[in-house]
C-alpha cells in the first residue's frame, strides 16, 4: 500500500494524533474508534509490544483465540470444563511438588 510508511509494516493508513491527559487518560479520534468498533466504548486488551503499545477489542481477541483453536483441530476436541479438570489435576500435582 502507499499509505503504509516503512518503519511501521503493520499500520495502513498515517498515523493519527491522540492525547494523554494529566491523569494518564488516553483519548483516541473518533475515527478510529468508529473503525475498530468502540463507538460507544467497551473493553479492550492493552499489550506492549517490542516498546510499542498494541489495543484490540475484547471481539478481535475472541475471533483470534477461536480461529487458533480452529487451526490447531481442538475445536470441538476440548471444552472449559474438560480444561477446568485438566487444570485442576495440575494445580494437585505442582502442590505436591513444592511441598516438603
């Protein structure tokens, strides 16, 4: 794309401004907001990646665990519960190991 700047391979338009307030509120233009659909807000995941600070939706993280788990065949393999059980019998055995 031409819009797309070389230091930054993952944007693909320019960069938009935003503000910090003196409270550490970030506000964000209402066009990106539109795009990524927090029109009217909601909650998000905030990662920092290699310095550089990553915001999704709650939505796009769910889309994204639910096509890994499309992809590695374990749809309709694993369910919570059978994880829950899987986790607790773990949580028993790490229990075990740290004490002596």
């Amino acid at each position: 794309m031409a819009n797309k700047p070389a230091s930054h391979p993952g944007l693909r338009r320019p960069s938009l401004p935003g503000r910090v307030s003196e409270s550490g509120r970030l506000s964000l233009p209402a066009e990106v907001r539109r795009e990524v659909g927090l029109e009217k807000g909601g909650p998000v995941r905030i990662d920092l990646v290699d310095g550089s600070i990553r915001i999704r939706t709650m939505s796009e993280v769910k889309d994204r665990i639910r096509a890994m788990a499309r992809e590695s065949g374990l749809t309709g393999k694993a369910s919570v519960e059978g994880f829950l059980e899987w986790r607790a019998g773990e949580r028993a055995t790490e229990g075990g190991r740290t004490k002596r």
